[in-house]
C-alpha cells in the first residue's frame, strides 16, 4: 500500500485529536509532535517539516473555528489541508489529444511506465501511441514494444537505427492520426551532456505539449535535483514518480518534487498496467488519512464494470452477508488489487485488532474466488446469511466438505470481517471523518 506506515501514523495522530476532550496548546504540541515523527519516517525534508509544523500550530491555536465546525474539527481540517499543501496540486495533464516526451535516468521505470501511460489513455477512451527512441540501452525496443502488444496499443520503432531524432521524426509522421502521441526517450546512469544534447534536439523537433520527467521514489529527496537539472535541459511539465507502493521514501521524493516549483503529474502505486494514477493532491492526502477517495474508486469501477455489477446500496446495507462479499469481490477484483481498492474507502485503514490481512492475502485472484466459491458452496444458508455463526467445528466441517483447507476458510471468514468493517465506515461511526469532507471542501 502506498506509503502505508505514514498512513498509518497519522490516522493514529488524527483518532487521538478527534477523541481528545478539548483542543488547547497541550493537545496541539502533542499531535504536531507525531506528525513531525511520521513524516520524518518518510523521508520528508526537515525544513519542510517544521515549516508545516508551525503552520498547523500558529493556525489551530490562533485561528477563530469557522460556524459548523467543532475544534477538533477545525484541526483536523487544519493537518488536512496544510499536507495538500506540502505535496502541491498536480499538473493537468489533459485528456485531449496531444504528445508527451518521457524523460528521466536509467533505472527509474521510465520504459514500464511509458506503456503504464498509454493504457491510462486508453483506458479514458483516447487512442494511444508510442515511439521508442531509445537507441541507447540494449533491450528497450523489445521491452517497449512487448508492452505494447500485450495492452493493444500502437508501437513504432526503428530496431536498427540509433538515431533517435530521425526515429521521432518518422514516428510522429506515421502515428500522427493517432490522439495521444508519447515519445520514450533514452536514459543514461547519469546526466552525461550527450543525454542532454538528444533530449534537446528531440525536443526542438517534435514540439511536445507535455514533457515528463520519471523519478524513482526510492531516491527520497534526491529527486529535487533530478527535477531542477531536467527542468532547465528541456522545461518538464510534470513529474511521474514510480515505485511509490515499495518505498519508504516516497514522502521525500514526493515533497522534493513539489519543492522545486514543480508538480506531480502522475504515480506509480503497483506493477501492473492499471496500477498508475493521475496525482491530485487532495485525493491522495484524504486516502493517505483514511478518509477514504470514493471519487477515484466510482472513476476506476466506470472504466471496467458494467452498472449492475457493482451494487453500492449493497456495500451500504447494515447486512453485509457472505454472497454479499462474493459478489462485491468479483466486480472489485477488475477495478485492481483488493488492498488499493479499500484504501479508497473511508476509514478502511483502521479495521479493529485481528482483521489486518497480509499483502499476499489482500491479492484477491480468480483463483482465490473460485476457492471462496467452492467453500460457500458447502456451507448453509444460514451460515451465508450470518456467517458469524461459522465456528471451529463448522470451519472444519466446511473445509471437509469443500476439499479445501481450514485455513482456507479461515481466510474467507476474515476478508468478510474486514470487508464488513470498512462497509460499517461508510455509514458512520465514532471516527468517521469522510463526513467531514463536505465541510473541509473535499
């Protein structure tokens, strides 16, 4: 999950100020301190820190709350808004016809997400092409173009020819029919003036609207200088941070980016095609305080599910049973992994003590559901209607009779609980902040 311990740590932080009794300057310091904490953890620049430390400190205790909102209201506000803040807003990267130059060093995922980023266009409706001209390291024709095959998506490419500004040339010319045009440069070990000249004349010659810089988020807060150097070669419009879900660093790659004047356009949150998002400050900030991002979770569901897969007055019913969950399962599993999928509900980080499952088990495969399938298949109508009544005796009758194995059922029994938790969040609850979005603007 992406940046999952800083979540964590400041879901903690902002459960503590909404259970806190009064607000005053004791309750402040104590929440800032462990805002500080986390996300130093992540890397995020120190200096930035306690810029925005100070800020949440001078505005909680001085500010008068606005009508509507309580105080712990108004803090929480407070943390949410100052986070946007120090992430940036994004670039606008338009759904339109256009063409986008990749850039970035070798190793920071710059070919994987170049077709990560055609199959986000196509994805949104618009027709897709790539132009490989990466004539420098061995292998990126072939990576790029099976790529292409496996997501449909145009390739053009001159295996033979190490000009690269002569590959752009004929690629824009023969792909030119096409809506979105994205041309994946070369990379280099380092920023060598041979890297720089190509880009350049590349550059000058196709005329890009979007200029992307790929960084790794593992390299933290080296990214400012990536971005700076990059930024003065060729102008970029945008960064796309990889790697964001493997990282602790993420947070400092993510600040730095912002801190040098430019702006995330895109993030990488997992390896598959799908797993890549445009960066909207404020729907990253409210997933990463289990406050949940309904909005992007109804986008991805539109773009894979037909309507009458995916039944959200289900997920809304106080009975949430097991066919329920089957149910809900299959249509989620097309919109990506379980685990991203209920980070976009609210409150879904904090399940209650012994419902947290393992990234491998939060990977819900077709595999998994024809197992859970076959294990309701020998249960009772009672016990898929309540299946709090499933004990160790019936565990071990049902995994008998489904020639499965006990911790089998086990498993399906937990994914209910922890499905049936964040469902419970949607409707309410003492610490349901996603109610607050209204009044934050959210």
């Amino acid at each position: 999950m992406v940046l999952d311990k800083l979540g964590s740590s400041l879901q903690d932080t902002l459960k503590k100020l909404a259970g806190a009794g009064r607000i005053d300057e004791k309750v402040v310091n104590a929440a800032v301190k462990e805002i500080q904490r986390a996300l130093l953890q992540a890397d995020v620049n120190v200096k930035l820190v306690m810029e925005l430390s100070q800020r949440i400190k001078e505005r909680s205790l001085k500010e008068d709350v606005p009508a509507g909102l309580s105080g712990k209201e108004h803090v929480i506000n407070i943390v949410y808004h100052e986070l946007i803040n120090i992430m940036g807003q994004g670039t606008d990267v338009k759904l339109a016809g256009q063409k986008i130059m990749m850039v970035g060093l070798q190793g920071s995922g710059k070919t994987t997400t170049t077709a990560k980023l055609a199959r986000f266009f196509q994805r949104k409706g618009l027709k897709p092409a790539v132009i490989c001209a990466d004539t420098f390291r061995p292998g990126a024709y072939e990576q790029l173009s099976t790529l292409c095959s496996r997501l449909n998506v145009t390739f053009y490419g001159e295996k033979e020819n190490k000009d690269a500004v002569e590959i752009v040339r004929n690629g824009l010319e023969s792909v030119d029919r096409y809506d979105v045009l994205i041309i994946d440069t070369a990379g280099r070990h380092a920023l060598e003036s041979d890297l720089i000249k190509e880009m350049e004349d590349i550059f000058a010659m196709a005329k890009p609207d979007q200029k992307l810089l790929v960084i790794d988020a593992a390299i933290g807060q080296q990214a400012s200088e990536q971005a700076k150097v990059f930024n003065q070669s060729i102008g970029i419009t945008g960064v796309v941070i990889t790697k964001l879900d493997g990282t602790a660093k993420g947070g400092g790659a993510l600040s730095a980016v912002s801190e040098t004047g430019s702006s995330i356009a895109f993030i990488g949150i997992g390896e598959r095609p799908e797993d890549f998002e445009k960066f909207e400050a404020d729907r990253f900030i409210s997933r990463l305080l289990g406050m949940g991002d309904i909005k992007t979770l109804i986008e991805r569901a539109q773009e894979v599910i037909d309507e009458d897969e995916f039944d959200i007055d289900s997920m809304m019913r106080g009975k949430f049973t097991l066919k329920d969950m089957y149910k809900q399962l299959g249509a989620m599993n097309k919109m990506g992994p379980i685990k991203q999928i209920m980070q976009m509900l609210p409150n879904m980080p904090m399940l209650p003590k012994g419902t947290d499952l393992s990234d491998e088990q939060f990977q819900t495969t077709q595999g998994t559901l024809e197992k859970f399938k076959i294990i309701m298949d020998s249960m009772t109508e009672k016990e898929l209607e309540e299946p709090k009544i499933i004990g160790s005796s019936r565990i071990k009758r049902v995994a008998i009779g489904s020639g499965t194995s006990q911790e089998d059922v086990r498993l399906l029994i937990k994914q209910h609980k922890m499905m049936q938790q964040a469902f419970k969040g949607l409707r309410g609850g003492k610490f349901n902040i996603q109610k607050m979005m209204k009044k934050m603007g959210g």
